[in-house]
C-alpha cells in the first residue's frame, strides 16, 4: 500500500492519503519518475497533511509537488509532520 504521494522524486515532503501512525513504516509513489522512497513515521500524520521525506533545517526551502511552498522555521527530521508550526510561507 502507498500512504502518501509526491508529483516528482525532487519533492522533499509527501502528502499523506491515508492518516499515518506514529511509528509506522510508509511508503510513497510519485506520479513523475520512479520514486518510491519509505520513511518511518516519528509523529502522526493526518490524511492530507505533509511528512517529511528528509532533514530540513530553518531557512530551507520545502518543495512539494514540484513547487516552493514555503521556508522552513524550525528543524524537521525525516518522518516527521510538516504544518504551521514548523514551514511559513514566503509571501509576507
């Protein structure tokens, strides 16, 4: 089963289509190029929310589906939840 999906293998996050347990091993498709990375899930992740597919660290860019979404202000280890409390936009 794939439990989130990215639109290119360069997406550093993946979106969840199913809610993600704490603990659980996930796996994810790209609808472009062949990824299919699996990562470990530190945190819950809601149904349609983001789980970081690497490391990030303030001041870094987070692409998902291929575009800039926002910069990241507090660190993010791999698995865990991506949302506002951790990646603002870059508008204002």
């Amino acid at each position: 089963m794939k439990e989130f999906l990215m639109h290119d293998a360069k997406d550093g996050v993946g979106v969840a289509v199913v809610d993600i347990k704490a603990g659980q091993e996930v796996q994810g498709v790209a609808l472009h190029g062949q990824a299919a990375p699996r990562v470990k899930a530190l945190m819950e992740i809601p149904l349609g929310h983001k789980i970081a597919l690497r490391d990030f660290q303030p001041g870094d860019t987070i692409i998902k589906y291929g575009c800039d979404i926002g910069k990241v202000v507090a660190p993010i280890k791999t698995g865990e939840h991506v949302h506002v409390h951790n990646l603002k936009t870059k508008r204002w």
